[in-house]
C-alpha cells in the first residue's frame, strides 16, 4: 500500500531527466528563439533592455554621446537592423532616415517608434530659431519626447506589447517587465518632482541652447526659453540680444548650456545679461556618463534643482 | 419688488467677487519661504487643512524645500499648519506632500488625502491626493490663485 509513492516519484524523476536532456540538446535552438532589437537612439537601448529583459539581445547602433540630430546608419548598421527581428526607434521624426531604413529592410523587420504613444507637442514659433534641424521646424513635432517621464512610462507599456507581437511566447514577460519598471518610473517621477519642489513655480523660466525642453517644462511647470539654438552659426546678434531681454524680462538668474551643442554662445549670453550658468544638460538624451534613462533623469533634474531652486535640499 | 432687488443685487455681488480676485491675482509678491517674515502687512494670511479618509501614519509637508509639516501617527481627523509670510502668487505656489495612510479594516484600500489652502475671506482652494498600492502618497499639490479647485 504505501509503496504507490516511490513507483511515481521514480518516474517523476525519470520524465524530470528526460525533458532536461530534451532542453540540453535544443540549447541552440533556445538561443535563436530570443528576440534580437536594434535600437536607434541610447535611450532606447536602455528602454529595449528593461522590458526586454533576458529574453532579448539588445544592440544599440548609436553609441552614448553621438550626436542624434546628425546620426545616419551606416552600412554596417543597416547589416544589424536587417538582422534584427525589431528596430526600436524614438520616433516622432526624430529618426529623419526611418522612412528609407524601412524600404531597405521590407516587411520582415518591424520598426517600433516608442514615441508613437506619448501625446506630441508642436513646436511653436517662438522656438522656430533655435530647434535642433530643419526638419524640425515651426508645426513639426517636437522629438524630445523623453524628458517626459510620464511619457517614458507610456512607451514602455506600448513597447512592451510591440515586443510581445513579435515574440508571443513571451508576451507576458514583456508586460510583466514594462509594469514593473513602470513602477520605478513612478519612484523616479516622484523624485523628480520633490527636487524641482524646491525651485518656486515663478522662477520655473527654463532657458537652454536648443528648443528640446518642451515636453520637461509641461510636465514639471515650467516655461521653456531656448535662445541660442544648435550651432555658432545659427544665432546672430540681433536674436542674442533678444535673448538677454527676455532673460532679464522673466528675471532668470541661472541659464543652462548643453553637452555638446554650443556652449560657447550660451556662455556668452549668461556673461551679457549677468546671470548665472548652470551644469550642462544633457538635452538629446545621449551622453556618455548616462547610459541609462533614470542616470539621464537624475543628471538632468539634479543640475536644474541646483540652478534655480532656493530652498534647502 | 424681490425681483428688482436680484437685479440690483446680482451684478453687484459678481463685481465685489471679481474685485476680491483682481485684487489677489495682482499682488506682485514672490514666493517667500514659510519661515520668511512677510513684507506685505496686508497680506492674506494663509494656512494649510489636511484631512484624510483614513488614519495618518505619517504626513510630511515640504514648501520650497523646507518643511511646514512633519508629524507620525496624527489621532484627529485633520490637521492645519499656518503659512506666516505666505503670499499667493499668481504663478501658484506647490508643496510636496508626502504620507502614509492606513485604512480602517474592510474599508477601501484606496485612502485620499484632501489638502486645502486657505485664506481669510476666500473659498478654500483644494486638491486630492490618492495613495499608491501600498498607501503611501509621494507627489505635489500645485493652488493657482485662479483655480477654485482641482480639474
């Protein structure tokens, strides 16, 4: 009577060692089953990684602190993409070479734009001179879309059930990964919020190189005043001149310059309206010391709260 | 003859409402730290109403990085803070707010935290704070002096 147990233990063991021989030798085949993405923008690798997890290889074409607005994929980079089962771009024309990356690559391989599910702000004639390139000018959406939290939170989600489209096993797992780092999302936004908590919402005048702030200042209230665009050459006297007024108009005591994009006419409007400079932003999401997206975040909110806000930490 | 008194009376109410606030919205005042002596003597005077629809664990209040709020375990059902020096610019003024909440057993897991701004002789003006799964609430409360309450 009581020896029924150990016969079904035994086999229990028997169909344990079966099936793990079974996965040792489709091993392979367990490897090709992961989802490989080409990401397009150092951000994205970050957001590709996190709802991806350990079932996806992630390959990032853009390398942290490449300059995004002058990027364009190489042949060996269109190699990768067309060996990737989805290109994960951010989207909102950001990627101005996305409609001919995906002619090259057909049907098979599927572009993801994570910015598709995060509301798009227009950029508004007061910023035409100081966007980041033609192609983003007056009425274009604005691209920045990741500075944003909320917004990050929202293409996480999207991303998330794009990937579990293209690979259904793991659906679920995508949707599991996308919430929980949502969630962390949420931690981050609460930090955020408590550190600019600090700067008075009459001091919220955020003035920056290039007209990337958009999507910040709606979510933080604050208003954006980029004065001096991308280049040396794209800002003349008389719009500097401007720029000084409209900061001693709005009574802005610390200015922002921005990694990589034009720090020398953003210096010399600080010393001309006798305001301060603030730490360099990160504006394009893409910088070598911040690989990640909350690294980006803090870096950002950091030095913004230390250049306007008053009150103790 | 009640009908020519709400005739007389109507527009006049709305226009000492709209003066009342005219009046607020132009002071020019900045946004002074709580602990800062007001240099407006004619100033609103401002306060702080707390209530919560559960017990509060803890509630912590923050006003440009210094505290106006720092208690554990509060028995009553609300809680007021005075603002001395406090003006109501017309850019708004933000707190961050930050608490536990415990719900009563059976009752909702949700718990809301109402946090009202007052000034002497005007409506209150209010916003609502909804704990997370856990019953914490980390987030800020943003009144505009043009906003009689919360979208």
């Amino acid at each position: 009577m009581n020896t029924q147990p150990l016969p079904r233990r035994s086999l229990s063991l028997w169909f344990q060692v079966v099936v793990a021989c079974a996965l040792w030798g489709a091993g392979p085949t367990a490897v090709r089953a992961e989802l490989k993405v080409a990401t397009l923008h150092p951000l994205m690798t970050d957001l590709a990684k996190q709802v991806g997890g350990s079932h996806v290889s992630v390959t990032g074409l853009m390398s942290p602190g490449e300059n995004i607005h002058q990027f364009s994929p190489s042949s060996s980079d269109m190699a990768a993409a067309r060996s990737a089962d989805v290109v994960l771009a951010s989207g909102k024309g950001l990627e101005t070479y996305l409609p001919r990356l995906r002619s090259t690559l057909g049907s098979a391989t599927r572009i993801v734009e994570a910015g598709s599910a995060v509301p798009s702000i227009k950029i508004s004639a007061k910023d035409a001179l100081f966007v980041c390139c033609p192609q983003h000018a007056v009425g274009g959406l604005d691209p920045h879309w990741w500075h944003s939290i909320s917004g990050m939170k929202k293409a996480a989600t999207f991303v998330g059930k794009e990937f579990g489209k293209a690979d259904p096993a793991n659906a679920k797992a995508y949707q599991a990964n996308a919430a929980a780092y949502g969630q962390r999302l949420d931690a981050l936004s609460a930090w955020a919020k408590r550190e600019l908590s600090r700067v008075p919402r009459s001091g919220r005048v955020l003035v920056t190189g290039h007209a990337a702030f958009a999507y910040f200042c709606k979510e933080f209230g604050f208003r954006s005043l980029p004065v001096a665009g991308l280049s040396e050459e794209s800002v003349g006297s008389q719009y500097l001149a401007e720029a000084i007024a409209q900061i001693q108009k709005n009574g802005v005591r610390t200015i922002f310059p921005e990694q990589g994009n034009n720090t020398r006419a953003i210096s010399s409007v600080a010393k001309s309206a006798s305001v301060g400079l603030g730490r360099a932003l990160i504006a394009d999401g893409s910088a070598s010391e911040a690989t990640t997206y909350e690294a980006f975040i803090r870096h950002n909110i950091g030095a913004i709260a230390a250049g306007l806000g008053g009150g103790a930490s | 003859m009640a009908m020519a008194f709400l005739l007389a009376w109507w527009p006049l109410q709305r226009l000492l409402s709209t003066d009342a606030r005219d009046e607020a919205a132009d002071t020019p005042a900045p946004v002074m730290t709580v602990e800062a002596p007001s240099a407006e003597p004619e100033a609103d005077s401002l306060s702080l109403r707390i209530y919560a629809t559960a017990g509060i664990d803890r509630l912590r209040v923050e006003h440009l990085g210094q505290v106006v709020v720092d208690r554990e375990r509060i028995p009553e059902p609300e809680t007021t803070a005075p603002l001395p020096g406090l003006v109501l610019p017309p850019e708004g003024v933000e707190f961050w707010v930050e608490a536990s909440l415990s719900p009563a057993p059976g009752a909702s897991p949700r718990a809301a935290l109402a946090v009202e701004l007052i000034s002497d002789g005007h409506e209150p003006l209010r916003r609502t704070l909804w704990t997370d799964d856990a019953g914490g609430i980390a987030d800020t409360v943003v009144f505009h002096p043009d906003a009689t309450d919360q979208p």
